[in-house]
C-alpha cells in the first residue's frame, strides 16, 4: 500500500534528522498529513486533523521556529535512491526559482518579485518570498514510454537584499552595493550545487559527474566563470551572445577575432545538422542539432572551453490533421566536453519536469500557505512540506513503478490516454488508504475523519 510505503519512508529515513524521537515523530504527523489535509495547507488545520485541536499547540509550532535540525537532511533518501537504481553516468539536476506570494509585511525575506505571469509588454510585481529548488531528474523513460520524474532533493529559501531606503548614507549605499554582488540568486545557486557535490561524496558518488541543467537567467558569469570540481553546467543562452573560437596556437591572443552568435550557427549552411533520438512528448523522436566546440564566451565564462548545442525549431500539431506548428529554436553552452550528446540534450528536455514540480507545490500541496512569522519557522515549514512531497514521488516509484495501475481510479473519457499518474492521483489513493487502515502508526484514530471536519475551519 502505497500509506505504508510512504509512512515508512518517513520513519526510517528521518530518524537520524532529528535529535530526539518525539521531535521525530511530530515531523512525520506532519509531513503524512500535510497531502491528505483538505483546504489551505496551515499548521493549525494539520493540528486540527491530528486530532489536536483541544491541546495546547506551541510544540507544533516550535518544531519549526526552536528544534534543531537541518532541511537538506530531508531529501537523503531521493539521492541515495537515484544512486542505488542508475549506477552510471552523470546525475542531473534542475535548478529553477519560484515566488510564493504573502500578504505580510513582517514576514522576514519578504520582498517585491517580478511576476511570471504578467504579459510582457507590462511587468508586474508581487509581493512575497522567493526559493530556490534543486530536483533530480529520474530517467523514467528507460522503463518505457514515460516521461521523466523531476523529484526534489532542495527547497531553499533565496531572499532579495534589502534595498536602502531615500535616508540612507553614502556608507550604507556602498555597502549594499558590495552585498548585492555577493547575496543573488546565482550566488545561491553556487552554494546550492556545492552542497549537493558534498552530498553525493558522502554516498560514494565521488567519481560521478553532477549535471546542473538551468534555464536563462542562470547563463552568466557569476555561475560560468566560478570553480567547478565535478561539477558540469548546462544552461540556455541567448541567441545573440556574442561567441568565438580560440585564437590559435601559435599567437599570443587568446581569443579568436572572429565574432558569431548562437543564430548564426543555426543559419549557416556550412556546418551540418546531426539526428539524436531522445525520449520527448511521450514517444521517442529524432531531434536535429548543431554542434560547435570548443567555444569561448568572453564575457560570461572567460577563456573556459564550452560546447554550444543548437537544437531546431520543434514541430507540432494542436489537434490531429492541424496545421503543424514550430517552437523556438534552443540554444545551449555547456561546460561538458566528454558527455554524449544524446545524454545533454535528453536532460535539457527533462528540465521541463521541475516545472510540474512548482505547479504541484503550489496548486495542489499548498507550499507557502502556512501563516509563520519566525525567522527560522519561514524557510522550515515549506522545506519540510516539499520533502513530504519528494518523499510521496519516491514512495510512489518504489510501490507503482513510473506509469499508471489499477490501483488508481479510472481518468475522464478526455484523459484516458495519459502514461503516468498525477500528484491528484496519489492524493486519491492516500485518502481512500487512510480509510482502510486507521491504526497506522502515526496516523489519528480519527483522521480520515478530522480531514472533512476541519477541511473548511
């Protein structure tokens, strides 16, 4: 059963996370209620359906703002997983921010974030906080015609620094401007993937290569021209930075004087398109790609060699027999000289699946819900619930495999057609188990039916 399952998970890889085991045991009644709640995910309604709601409720609370313990250690199990079932090749992982919108405005790491979905002849802001997600990319589609499975392995919190106000001193302004090149986003993400090169020592993954596979905003120097050990890049730039090749080897200027750009490589004639077939839209297809390396970008990465990949405009149909359609050409520099390309280009496309991971933590788990003011509550409680979430996908793995069973409930006539279930699937299946089996561990006699009760409280 997959409650079983999941409720295992938690209590065996959580053990060595927490100091003492009653803190132990409320993080894991939290983090297995947090997916069957109904409504807002909040600390008091995941009280509430504890069976809690008549007892005093600081300690709930106190779990996140005084106990001990560190979020990355949460995500153990999801690497020690991909490890154990890839045993070759490098491990990639998508890096993508997400804001999470808040209304107060004592909230610490709050700040104004450009919003994703305002259109772009209008930028518009929302207020709230910004975090920094890591997710490893499960190669689901060596099993199959199923798509990868992006499963988090870190949620951080990334803030915006402080801007000095209209009052500020020339001192203070010239320290923010120091702090600014120092506290980023590419600088977070700098920390992030040396933690996660760390992590993967300490599991006997020394030898393996750490794939960061990034969108555009991570294309710059301060990620391109840091010190990577085992560690490769892969990012999407943009089509009219300005390239070149080496100067050759006999004069003294290290950069050839011939300039190119990324779209000038996809219209040249002269260099020859290759074929790679990957796994993409469910079904593996050929996909044309243009090769140059090494390549130099002066001013992102320096004199560090780099390999650009071009990948042609993908077609595609909005119903059967429609007009075909064509997305926009890709282009991207990697540090991986010694990588297939086949396997570079499958990553970029997987990348794809960190985005389903925001939409679940946002629509459906309710990240960032949860009404905290502590400094150290803030960042805790929406780590902890993306760690239950990344623990529910990898429980899912181990009980269902990568595609859809009978286990689950049969999909809308509209819908039939889909290879793997959802995060909506796995909720069903958990709610329908909690009823089954009511003496689980650490689960209320009452819970099945406290997530009614207090689903609109």
């Amino acid at each position: 059963m997959l409650l079983i399952n999941f409720a295992s998970l938690l209590d065996q890889s959580w053990q060595a996370v927490f100091a003492q085991q009653r803190t132990h045991d409320r993080a894991v009644e939290h983090a297995l209620s947090l997916p069957l709640i109904l409504g807002r995910r909040t600390i008091s309604r995941t009280i509430c359906a504890l069976d809690r709601a008549q007892q005093d409720w600081s300690a709930d609370y106190k779990l996140f703002s005084r106990s001990s313990w560190e979020a990355s250690r949460l995500f153990d199990p999801v690497l020690e997983e991909y490890l154990s079932r890839y045993e070759r090749g490098p491990i990639p992982i998508a890096l993508d921010d997400s804001a999470y919108a808040k209304t107060g405005k004592k909230i610490p790491g709050t700040n104004w974030h450009r919003d994703p979905l305002s259109p772009p002849f209008h930028v518009n802001l929302r207020y709230g906080l910004r975090f920094l997600q890591a997710s490893v990319l499960f190669p689901c589609h060596q099993q199959g015609d199923f798509a990868a499975r992006a499963v988090p392995v870190r949620f951080e919190q990334a803030p915006v620094l402080k801007k000095p106000g209209k009052r500020a001193t020339e001192e203070q302004r010239r320290t923010y401007n120091q702090l600014k090149k120092q506290i980023n986003l590419s600088s977070k993400a700098i920390e992030q993937l040396l933690g996660l090169r760390l992590s993967l020592d300490e599991k006997q993954a020394q030898r393996r290569l750490l794939l960061a596979v990034l969108d555009g905003s991570f294309c710059n120097r301060t990620l391109f021209k840091a010190h990577w050990d085992r560690v490769a890049l892969l990012a999407r730039c943009r089509k009219d930075a300005r390239l070149c090749k080496p100067a050759p080897a006999h004069e003294r200027r290290r950069y050839d004087p011939i300039v190119f750009t990324p779209e000038a490589v996809r219209t040249d004639t002269s260099i020859a398109w290759q074929r790679v077939r990957i796994h993409y839209a469910n079904r593996r297809r050929w996909i044309r790609i243009k090769v140059l390396e090494p390549v130099l970008w002066r001013r992102g990465a320096g004199t560090r060699p780099l390999r650009l990949i071009v990948i042609a405009p993908q077609p595609y149909q909005l119903f059967k027999h429609g007009r075909t359609h064509y997305r926009e050409p890709a282009y991207l520099l990697t540090t991986d000289l010694k990588t297939a390309l086949k396997h570079l280009v499958q990553a970029y496309f997987d990348r794809w699946q960190i985005e389903v991971n925001h939409r679940d933590e946002k629509s459906l788990l309710g990240v960032g819900q949860a009404q905290v003011w502590s400094k150290r509550s803030v960042p805790r409680h929406p780590a902890l619930a993306v760690a239950s979430y990344s623990l529910l996908l990898l429980s899912a793995l181990r009980t269902f495999g990568p595609g859809r069973s009978e286990v689950f409930d049969s999909l809308p006539k509209w819908r039939k057609h889909a290879a793997r279930y959802s995060l909506l699937d796995l909720f069903t299946v958990l709610r329908r188990e909690i009823n089954e089996t009511p003496d689980l561990k650490f689960s209320k006699p009452n819970l099945a039916k406290n997530l009614v009760k207090y689903a609109y409280t």
